[in-house]
C-alpha cells in the first residue's frame, strides 16, 4: 500500500518531471558529450561528470520537495488572544478546517488542509510550496535550472562542431533529435 507522501509521486506531471529529468540527461551525455568530447577522454568525462551532479542534485532537491510536507497548521492551533487584540491583528478562522488560522496560512483545495507561509500549490511536484519545503523548491528549482544551461551549452557545442557533417538522411534525423532536446531544454528555464 502506498503512503499518502508515496502518491504524490503518483501524479502525471510528476511521473512527466522525473521523465524529461532522465530523458535529458540521456541525450546531454550520451549524445552530446558524448559526440562532442568524447566520454573516454578527460574534459568529456570531467562534463559528463559536472552534469550528472547538477541532476542528480536536482533530482534529489525535487524528490524533497515532493515528499517534505509544506508545514500544516495543527488542530489543536489555538491563537493568543491576548497578544493579538493590542496590536491590531486579527484573528482568521478557517471554516474548512474548522481551526484559526495563523497570520501567513491559506487553506489549499488540492492538499484540503490549511498550510503555513503557503506560497502556492505546484503542479509539477503535487505539494503545497509552504513553510517547510520552501528551501528545497528553491534548491530544486536553481538545480534544475543550472542543469539546464549546462545541458543547453553541451547541445549549442555539440551542434557546432558536427555543423559540417550535417550531410545525409542519418545526421538530418540527429539534428530532429538535438532541435527536441533544446527546446525540452529550454522548457525547464525560468
């Protein structure tokens, strides 16, 4: 039986990410790098390597994110009423959730529970972006980023050096795969 964490891996977009994830990491290293440099020399196994850490630290900053819960308001949540009639805040009660809310918590529909600091519910890693996983979605999020532009310059390296042999139906279909992969590439970009 899965865990309630363990579906959250089980939404499309999600199964989508981790996907494109191998799928350009795949033709980053095997083709381009592959092509370009070589893996059996050094600066071709030195690029392979740099870039395999960029993913793998994504994919492990994603993984987080996708698993650490947002931060949820308790139930047993009681506010200080003291405190906060003097200094003109005032109280929020959730009606979903049956509980007061602290300042800064929104109730998300998708996750149905109220969920500190919420930024906002993503998509792509089916979890609240709140409180407790704002730091890995950030870390995730510059991880894949980097690994982007790497990814991006390996192909725009890749693709010049072999410009002069783009001659016959085989290297037509090779620059099919590389126009794919760049624009996958760019897709992950900010």
């Amino acid at each position: 039986m899965v865990g309630r964490k363990g579906r959250r891996f089980l939404s499309l977009p999600v199964v989508a990410v981790i996907a494109l994830m191998g799928f350009v990491h795949y033709f980053t290293v095997y083709v381009f790098i592959e092509d370009w440099l070589s893996l059996g020399s050094s600066a071709g196994f030195y690029n392979a390597l740099v870039f395999s850490f960029l993913a793998l630290m994504s994919l492990a900053s994603f993984f987080a994110a996708v698993l650490v819960d947002p931060g949820h308001v308790p139930a047993s949540f009681v506010p200080d009423t003291e405190g906060s009639q003097g200094n003109g805040v005032r109280l929020k009660y959730c009606d979903r959730c049956c509980s007061y809310k602290p300042p800064r918590s929104h109730h998300c529909r998708v996750c149905r529970m109220c969920v500190l600091k919420m930024d906002h519910h993503c998509l792509w890693i089916n979890n609240c972006v709140g409180y407790a996983n704002y730091k890995p979605f950030v870390i995730f999020v510059l991880y894949a980023s980097s690994s982007s532009i790497y990814s991006m310059v390996m192909f725009v390296c890749s693709t010049l050096q072999n410009d002069h042999k783009f001659i016959g139906r085989a290297s037509l279909e090779y620059f099919h795969v590389s126009t794919i992969q760049f624009w996958l590439v760019l897709l992950p970009l900010p």
